[in-house]
C-alpha cells in the first residue's frame, strides 16, 4: 500500500468520531462575508517578454495611459513588447476599513509569455456593484521564470500569473451586515443534528425564557439567535462568545476516492456489513515483434516485413476477506493490506461493496 494513502488512513483513524468543535469552525454570522473585486490593468517593466502586436487592447489601453498624462499617440502606430495586460482580482474581507492593504492577483490575459520583474500600474479593483473599492499598485511576484529560447526552453512554476502582497488598499468600507438585536447564523455544512445541538448548546449558556428561547433552529442551515438583554450594547462581545462554543458535530459518513492519484479518506465510524470478498487480478500482454522475409539469391520475390503477435493472459489465484457484523473501515484496510491489495484494488473493492450495499457510507469520487 502506498506511503500517501497510509498515511490519510491513519490520520482518519486517530481522529475521535465525537470530537467537540468551535461553533466559529461550523457556522458564520449571517451577512458577514467576503466579496470578491475585479480590475484591469497594465504591467511594464517586462523584458521583451509582454504582449505581441495582434493584442489589439493593450495597446490601446497604453495610449489611454499616455493620453491622460498629456500625450497623444495612436495605438495602431506603436508596437510595446514590455507591456502587457492583466487582470486583476483580490478578496475584500468583512468589515475591512479604508487604508487597510489585501493581496491581489495579476493574471495575462493577451499573448504575453512572461510577467517576471514587472511592474502593475495603478488599477481599480471593483465590486459586482461596480463600485471602487481597493486601488492596486506594485511590483509583481511570480515565483516562476522562463529561460532559454526556441525548442531549448525551461520553464518553472506559472511565469503568467503573479501576486502583490498588500499590494492593494482599500477605499471603500464593503457592504456588511452588523451585528444587530437578532443574529442568524449559517452552517457552512448544512445539517439538522448540527443546526439543533447548536441551538441547544446556545439556550444552556446564554438561557432565555421558556416561551421566549435564545436561540432557535429555523433549518439544517440556519440558526436564529436573539441578543440577551446582558449584551444589548455589546453585541461583539456576545458574537464572540459565542464562536467560543463547543459542539459535537454531526456529519454523514462518507468515503472520498480520488481515482487519478490513487487517493482514499474514509472515517473510522463508517460501518461494514457481513460480506466476503474475492479479489484477483487479470493481466493480458500483447505484444507485437516484427519478421523479415527475404527470398534467396537470384530467387524471385520481395523482401516483406511479417508481424508475429503473441498474447499471453495470466490470472491471478484470487484472494478471499471475510468481514463479520459491526466490521469498521479499520478492520477493511487492515484485512485488504494484509493480503497485498493496492490503492486501485480498494478503489474498486470500495465501489462493489457500495452497489453491494454492504457499505454503510456515501461514496464520493471526485
């Protein structure tokens, strides 16, 4: 069994199934998000490497430049190849105050091959409202290069793609929902289990009246929180505490199956039922040599190229594990390890055993 997949399998099988986790790692308040910001904008600076004449708009994006700053110059009369558009994108956190810096992203979008060492003049990053609210500026970080030339090339890493650290600051607050008399929070995984124990863990710390609860499951999504008259003018701090608690998450069992690299998550809890499994493995070969048949001396005839296929099929002798009632994943990677079974074997095994329906878990693969 590979090293990597041994590895996710233990990780998988020393996590406690009933571990208890911060309401901050399985809810968010309502209306505090963030919101993604978009520009375009021009990087210079590069070394012959930025984008060709047939890239009509970054030319004319130059000329927009240089015409604002007093010079007038047609865009079809120029030819720039230390130019090259980009664009831009970046994440406006909740509650971000103007003069704080982000990270953006710079990203080619004409025919340049390069944007190593240059230089991203002053762009508007803007909201789907199509307000302004960072401006970015800076030179670019692309942790890659191209050297050589021709069909003797090396390339690292994404030369095309690069980052600004704080390279952006924010002008504008984004819009975000504060917090108020009711709050609302949202699972990031929708549950009911989840939704009510959160709900109940809330009404034990911060208890309300019988008719009147502090908090209240609407949905598997969503729970409704009243403020307590103690943090009336202090609703920060009740947000806060309340990112504090602790709840025992409920999850589905599930079994996650990467089939190109051969990877396999599964829990501990995720039960088996009673089944035998036989296992073996089938290889046919092909293979394909080629004869030449050449006549003799002064003989009529053609000298002819004759292939010769040979197939050869071996099988496997085919291995048998039996799993008795209340068998968990742990006892499944055990017994296929034990009998030399691969990644891919499991893989396959994992999927009989779900149309079987002796698997007791969703089985996804992605």
């Amino acid at each position: 069994m590979p090293k990597l997949m041994r590895l996710l399998l233990a990780l998988c099988l020393l996590v406690p199934a009933d571990a208890a986790t911060r309401i901050k790692e399985l809810a968010s308040l309502e209306g505090v998000r963030d919101n993604q910001l978009m520009g375009y904008g021009v990087v210079v600076g590069l070394n012959g490497t930025g984008d060709k004449r047939q890239t009509v708009f970054s030319a004319q994006a130059l000329t927009n430049i240089l015409k604002r700053m007093g010079v007038s110059v047609n865009p079809t009369a120029i030819q720039v190849r230390n130019m090259a558009a980009v664009m831009v994108t970046a994440t406006l956190p909740p509650f971000a105050q103007p003069g704080t810096r982000i990270d953006i992203t710079a990203a080619a979008i004409g025919d340049a091959n390069n944007l190593q060492g240059g230089l991203l003049l002053l762009t508007s990053l803007q909201g789907p409202d199509g307000q302004v609210y960072a401006a970015a500026q800076g030179p670019l970080l692309t942790g890659g290069f191209v050297a050589g030339g021709g069909g003797n090339a090396q390339t690292l890493n994404h030369p095309t793609v690069g980052r600004i650290p704080s390279g952006a600051i924010i002008e504008r607050s984004p819009p975000t929902v504060a917090p108020s008399e009711t709050l609302r929070l949202q699972l990031r995984q929708a549950d009911f289990s989840t939704a009510a124990r959160i709900a109940e863990v809330l009404n034990a710390h911060f208890p309300g009246s019988a008719t009147s609860p502090t908090a209240r499951a609407e949905s598997s999504g969503s729970v409704a929180v009243q403020l307590p008259a103690a943090f009336l003018t202090r609703p920060v701090e009740f947000v806060a505490e309340i990112e504090n608690l602790t709840v025992e998450a409920d999850r589905a069992q599930k079994v996650v199956i990467n089939e190109r690299t051969g990877t396999i998550v599964l829990g501990k809890e995720v039960r088996i039922s009673p089944v035998a499994i036989l296992h073996g493995a089938l290889s046919v070969e092909v293979r394909t040599t080629f004869d030449v048949s050449q006549p003799n001396a002064l003989a009529a005839g053609d000298t002819t190229v004759v292939p010769k296929v040979n197939v050869d099929a071996k099988e496997a002798r085919a291995q048998n594990v039996v799993l008795n009632q209340g068998a968990t994943v742990e006892d499944l990677v055990r017994a296929l390890q034990a009998i030399g079974s691969t990644s891919r074997d499991i893989i396959a095994v994992l999927q009989n055993m779900r149309a079987a329906g002796a698997l007791s878990a969703e089985l996804e693969v992605i």
